[in-house]
C-alpha cells in the first residue's frame, strides 16, 4: 500500500513572517492582507513538494516566470506565466513540480474577502498586466500612514471583482466557441448522411467519419438540433426513397436493394413506419 499522506493546515498563522521577509525581499502584512510580491516558491519552508495542504485564508497567486504543477482540490493543473489562481478557503492544494525560475506574486485575504470557488485562469496579457497594476497600487496604499483600511479594503474588493468580470466573459466566450463548434459538426454530419445515407445507416459509421465516438456524435446532434441522429439519417433515407418512387415505375424490391436494405419487406416497413403509407400507397397517391 502507498503511503498515507497527512492534510497540513497552511495558514499565515503558522508562518513565522520574520523569517519569510528574509525569504522573500519584498513582503507586507496588514489585519487585511499579505502582500508578496516576486516571491520563489521553490526557496519557502513552509510550503514542501508532494505534501498535502488545506488552505485556511483564500488567495490570490499569479504566475510571473517559470512553471509549476500543482493538483487543485484532486484535479491536476499546469501553470505557466500568465495563470491567475483564486482559492477560496478549505482548498487542498499540492504542489507535484516547480521550476527553479519560478516566481508568483500574491495576496493572502485576512479579512472581509469570502471565495466560494477556485478561478484558474490563463489570462491576455493586458489583463495581467491591469490585475498586476491594481495589486502594486495596494501595496503603495499599505505603505501610507495612518493606515486606509476602508481604502485598502476597497480595492482588494476590486480586484476580486474584476477577475470574477474577466472569468465570466472567458466563460461566455467558451459557451460560444463550444456552439460554434456543436453547429460545425452539426452541418458535417448532415452532409455526410445525404453522401452516405443511401448504404450507410449506422451512428458508429458517422461518427468515425467524424473522429468522434458514437455517444459523443448523439449528443452534439441533440445539443445541435433537438433531434437524435437517427432521426436525421432516416429523414435522409426517406427523401431518397421518395424520389426513386417518384421518378421511376421501379418495384419495392428494387428500390429496396439500391437503398442496400435487406429485403423489400424490411424497406416497405420502413417506410410505412416513417411516412404512415407503404411505398406501393406512396407511388399511387402520386399519380
């Protein structure tokens, strides 16, 4: 059996911030926030490699250089420069792999900041770089005395804000490339049953036309058009059989065999079943 990791509490109460200033060159902590900024991960004491963590105070990290691969609440992420991590509090955090170049910046809320769900994110540079700003403009209000906590508040309030605006538009644009998408394979599929349809009539042939797997091919189609698969493949049947009955005096038996059904029995049920007539019926109420 593998060994039984323990969950370690990881808390700025824990934290001896004397010993962190000399660890890290430029740190601040206020009843409201710690503020690192160009912090090493790989050079802290508290925070070791293949331990398990739970969060006690939510934060704010942005990666500055240099990569990492950390598991979030059991799920496994790969951070470069440019990701933005919020945590909200109870998070369990381990961190697998960290780069001897790496360097975050980050906020641990003390008070007044309540975080429900994790924000990973890999963010425009613009919006790094406005995120960043607002971070640097606290740490010059900490410096300032006597100390502007509704100030100082505010704007913590404020960059929480404005990432939870660039996730909800990153999440809006995501909604769209997925409709995007669903419609692009949609219209594929159609085309490929009015190709096909005539001798292939099947879910697991179109979705390997597709590269897709069957179950996935039937739910973009649902997702797409309300309608299931089959439905789509036996309309297109339909329309063929119709207009051979249309054009032609041919027998059931042989339109049953160009439309590569088993037998005229088997086609003339279906069609009765899809249209509410047998073919025969079909051809004289034409004429």
């Amino acid at each position: 059996m593998g060994e039984v990791k323990t969950i370690n509490p990881f808390s700025m109460d824990n934290i001896d911030i004397n010993e962190l200033s000399k660890q890290q060159e430029r740190i601040m902590m206020t009843d409201d926030v710690v503020i690192a900024l160009n912090g090493h991960l790989q050079h802290t004491r508290f925070l070791e490699k293949e331990k398990i963590y739970q969060i006690v105070e939510p934060r704010l990290v942005l990666g500055m250089d240099g990569q990492a691969d950390i598991c979030l609440n059991l799920q496994d992420y790969h951070l470069e420069k440019g990701c933005l991590l919020l945590l909200p509090s109870d998070t369990i955090l381990e961190i697998k792999n960290v780069s001897d170049d790496a360097r975050v910046v980050a906020l641990v809320f003390r008070e007044g900041i309540n975080l429900t769900d994790e924000i990973v994110l890999n963010i425009p540079p613009a919006e790094f770089s406005r995120i960043l700003r607002m971070i640097y403009l606290t740490w010059d209000f900490l410096q300032l005395k006597p100390y502007r906590r509704k100030t100082i508040q505010n704007l913590l309030q404020s960059i929480i804000s404005d990432i939870q605006y660039i996730k909800d538009i990153a999440d809006e644009s995501e909604k769209h490339d997925q409709s995007t998408r669903t419609q692009d394979v949609f219209m594929q599929f159609k085309r490929l049953v009015h190709k096909y349809c005539i001798s292939e009539r099947s879910i697991p042939f179109y979705a390997s036309q597709l590269h897709v797997t069957p179950h996935h091919l039937s739910a973009i189609i649902r997702k797409a058009s309300g309608q299931s698969v089959m439905y789509w493949v036996n309309r297109a049947t339909i329309q063929e059989a119709k207009l051979l009955l249309k054009t032609n005096d041919a027998l059931g038996y042989e339109i049953a065999d160009q439309l590569h059904f088993p037998s005229a029995s088997a086609f003339s049920k279906f069609f009765k079943r899809e249209t509410g007539m047998t073919p025969k019926m079909y051809q004289e109420d034409m004429k």
